[in-house]
C-alpha cells in the first residue's frame, strides 16, 4: 500500500480508464467522462484517456461538485468537451479541466516527488 508522502494516510485512487473520447449522448460533439458512486471509499477518482495518454485527478470532493449527472440511481457521471468551439452553453470543456489534468508537473505541483506519481 502507498501511502501519501509525509502522512500516514493511504493514497487510495479509483482509476476510470477509456479508450477513446465518445459522442456525447451518443450523437453529439466528442467527449470524456466516467460514471463514479458518489459513495465510493477511495480517496481521488482519476479519469484516464488511453488514446490521447492523459490522465485527471480529482479529490473526491471536487468529483462531487463537477458531477453533472447526479440521478439517484447512484450513478454520478463526471465529463467534459474536448472541442473548445463547438459547444455552446456553459458546459465543462477540456480547458476548464486543465488544473486536474496529471503531467510532469503535477508531482511538483501537489509537493509530491515524481516517483510517487509515476513510479520514476
């Protein structure tokens, strides 16, 4: 188990990995997003785009509040647009995402040393 440098709490992350970006609704601009249980123990969800190799993390808290889709089935849905142009409205789009997304300098960013994030 990994624990979070400099406590002893346990990093604990539910990994939501697609492939590729989808149509939102099934017929509309391309998108990314996963559905999550807002009940879920860990402590982060982070959101993997395989085909673009990107990856989001987000404290659960913050899950909650970006959730658009909150039904009471339980099944909370978290996404966004990756065309900036062609949404109008005030949905999330990619770059509103940007502070979530993982790359070189989020380690440093969260005070964290790389090998704690990528294994380096």
């Amino acid at each position: 188990m990994r624990y979070v440098p400099g406590t002893k709490n346990a990093a604990t992350i539910q990994v939501k990995a697609i492939s590729e970006s989808v149509p939102a609704g099934g017929k509309g601009e391309p998108a990314v997003g996963r559905v999550f249980h807002p009940k879920c123990p860990p402590r982060w969800l982070a959101v993997v785009d395989l085909s673009r190799d990107k990856a989001w993390l987000f404290t659960m808290e913050q899950a909650h509040e970006l959730a658009q889709q909150k039904p009471d089935s339980g099944a909370w849905r978290i996404y966004w647009y990756l065309n900036e142009s062609v949404v109008s409205g005030t949905p999330r789009r990619e770059s509103d995402m940007a502070k979530f997304e993982i790359d070189d300098g989020f380690a440093t960013d969260q005070g964290w040393r790389k090998h704690h994030v990528r294994g380096g």
